[in-house]
C-alpha cells in the first residue's frame, strides 16, 4: 500500500487514530465519570489554611498509618455515619498545572481512619495536646510525638496558641508550649475531615457483615441508662473519653475532671445536658480548653445523651440523680425558648 511507502501519511494516520483512541478511551469516560461523581451538596472545599494543613500531613507521612476510607464493612461504623462513596473525593482539586493532588485514602490503618475526625474530635487543643505527646489522652498510643511542631517560650507572643500540657507529659520542659503555624494548620486540616450528609433520595451505602447482638441496656450494677439497648459506658467511651479519660478525672490543666463534678453531682441534670450539646468556655480562663458541643456535632438522640448523663452520674464514685431520655428531651426543647444556665464542669 502506498500509506507506507509514504511516511508524512502513515505518521499523519497513526496520529489520528491515536487522538481518535484517546478521546474515546480516556477523555469521555473522564468526562462521564466527573458528571456522575460531582462533589456533594454541603461540601465545602479546603481553605488555605487547611490545604497548607494538608501538605504538612503528607510531609510528616501521617497517611502511612492512617487511612481516609470507611469501607462497606460493619467494622468500620466506628469511623463514619456511612460507607464511603466516589463523590466524597470528588472536592479534591490539582495542586497546580502540573501536578494532581493526593486524595490520602491510604492503605494501611495502624491508627484510626480519620474521614469523619474532625466531627468525632472536634477539640482544636485535643489535636494539639495529642501532637505533641499521643499519650497524654491516648494512653495506649503508638503514635510518635511530634514535637518539633511546637516552640516553648518563656513568654509567648500575642495570639499564639499555647498548649496545656499535664506536667507528667512536659519531658522536664519549664517554658510554655506553643502551637507553630505548622501545627495550628494540620489541626485545621484534621478538623476539615467530616463525612457530608447525602442529599434526600440519594441511596445510603449500606455496612456488610454485621454481627446480630442484643446489647444489655443497663450496666450491670448500675441504674437503666435511658433506653433499652443503649450501652452508657460505650456511647461515653465513644464521644467523651478522648478528653475526660476512662476514669472520668480528665486531664490536669486540659480537661476538667468529671468525678466529683459539679455539675454531674447535680440532681438537676439541666446544666450537664446543655454543656453536652452546646459545648462550654467557662473554664479557658483557667487554663481548660473549649468543649465543642459533641451531642450537636454527633447527632446524639435524646435517649444516647441520657445514657451518658448517667453513666457519668453512676461511675467513679459519682452518686447523682438519674434522668430519662424524656427529660433530656424537655430540656433540649427548651433551648429555643431560653437559655439554660452555666455553670462549671
């Protein structure tokens, strides 16, 4: 055939049919795939801060142990409200021209999965009491510190962060700890990672191989804990724990103690169930840092937040006043008429 004696027209050919192949194979399903996998309604995508927060968490290699994927898998309930979906990295943009950005699924999970982190902890001074010494609120860490993220200064600057670190984790350190810009964007970054509800008719991903179990609803030696088939001291393990401890004495100097509180020793449980679903700040000046409003940020019913109530009026010595779930609930029902009163936990 004469097409190959003659190169400008075999090469002429050949590059067609290359440029015909790549849009039929690549660039329409790329194109489909895109459409069909746009980012959820309600996300949002990272902000300058969170995407330096970001580039500090692939240079310090945390995705070698933790991953950013909930599989299908009824083991993996604990990191997220929902198996993960193709639309959930759907937000991730190029890093530049060049180069295209890291989604940071990962592969291994040494530590927790943290998709849905900055809705399960959403304590800025957690993550950064957990950065410098992982032991300090997580006694069987096998994190490494990562010390270098922060400076101790004999007087801290105007608007920097300092961390209130426990004397048993300061390593002999006198000055005060405090965040680098580093460290105040990887918790910005941490905190970014929440799963997004899927909109009104979208199926739900469901979790496979689920163990069928009846749960006791009471703690055995311990008055009911709301409703029947709520564990207390699992939800408080779950939501609290992180900050308060196992044994409810929290952290000197970083989180409040719950044995002997208060606030959980109060036959009225009004005030216990307001800092639970709106947080507090009454105790900064004290050196303790801002409670979030974990019922709110993690959809606590009304019945999970009484199975908490009274696993921390019951345990540690604590011995207060049960509540039920219908209590609770009148109380968060009266938010929106008037605020309940404060006090310190």
């Amino acid at each position: 055939m004469e097409i190959y004696n003659n190169h400008r027209k075999l090469f002429t050919v050949a590059l067609c049919f290359f440029v015909l192949l790549t849009f039929f194979v690549a660039i329409v399903p790329a194109t489909s795939n895109q459409n069909n996998n746009a980012p959820l309604p309600g996300s949002i995508p990272l902000t300058k801060l969170e995407t330096q927060g970001k580039n500090v968490f692939i240079a310090e290699g945390c995705v070698a142990c933790h991953t950013q994927q909930v599989r299908n898998l009824d083991m993996d309930k604990v990191w997220g409200t929902r198996p993960g979906i193709s639309a959930d990295y759907a937000n991730n943009s190029r890093t530049d021209v060049w180069r295209n950005t890291a989604t940071l699924m990962g592969s291994e999970r040494t530590g927790p999965d943290l998709t849905n982190i900055g809705l399960r902890q959403p304590s800025s001074d957690w993550h950064l009491l957990h950065l410098f010494n992982p032991r300090s609120v997580v006694a069987a860490s096998i994190m490494p510190s990562y010390e270098w993220l922060f400076t101790v200064r004999d007087y801290p600057w105007p608007g920097e962060v300092v961390v209130n670190v426990p004397d048993d984790f300061r390593k002999r350190i006198t000055g005060r700890i405090v965040a680098s810009d580093k460290a105040l964007a990887l918790v910005a970054y941490l905190k970014s990672l929440k799963q997004v509800k899927l909109p009104d008719g979208k199926p739900v991903p469901i979790f496979l191989y689920g163990k069928t179990a009846e749960i006791s609803g009471s703690t055995p030696g311990k008055p009911g804990t709301g409703k029947a088939g709520l564990d207390g001291a699992a939800l408080y393990a779950t939501n609290c724990q992180a900050c308060h401890q196992e044994n409810g004495e929290g952290l000197r100097g970083a989180f409040p103690s719950l044995k002997d509180s208060k606030v959980v020793l109060d036959p009225s449980a009004e005030v216990q169930v307001t800092i639970i679903m709106k947080g507090y700040n009454g105790r900064a000046s004290e050196g303790y840092g801002v409670m979030p409003p974990v019922g709110t940020n993690n959809n606590l019913k009304s019945e999970e937040v009484a199975a908490i109530v009274n696993h921390e009026r019951s345990s540690w010595g604590n011995n207060s006043k049960m509540v039920t779930a219908d209590e609770v609930k009148k109380i968060i029902a009266s938010f929106g008429k008037g605020e309940a009163t404060t006090a310190k936990k």
